[in-house]
C-alpha cells in the first residue's frame, strides 16, 4: 500500500530529530539537558502531527519518512 505524500513540515520535522539525535550521540556532547529536551519536543511533535491521523499510516511509512529526511541532506 503506497502512502500518501509527506508534507514537508513533517520531513522537517524527521530531519531535525535525526540531527538532534546524532549530535547527542557523539562522545561527551555539550548541552546534554537541553538537546534531551529538544530531542523529547520534537518526539512529540513528530508522533501527534496530523498526517498520521489519515487512514492507512502504517509503520513503513515511518521508515520511509526516515529515509526521505535522510535524502533530503538533513544530516550532522
């Protein structure tokens, strides 16, 4: 089953989290409060957007939103 397109706001939103989540990655990160905080925020945002409202959101389009904000060069 396709799944309907992403709106872009909702890329943007993946891609932030992906950089978020790499920088907090790296040995000894600095700000490791605040990039939790923003880490949890954006969780949020990205589980509750609208476009997972529509019917047929499955878990692959989850992967799928993941490889488009990896493709889109959102990267650390």
């Amino acid at each position: 089953m396709e799944h309907a397109p992403f709106p872009p706001d909702l890329i943007e939103l993946q891609a932030e989290w992906q950089l978020t989540y790499a920088v907090l990655a790296v040995p000894h990160p600095v700000h490791i409060t605040a990039l939790r905080r923003r880490l949890q925020t954006l969780s949020g945002r990205l589980l509750f957007h609208p476009y997972w409202s529509g019917p047929g959101r499955t878990p692959a389009a989850r992967v799928e939103l993941r490889r488009q904000a990896r493709a889109v060069g959102w990267r650390p």
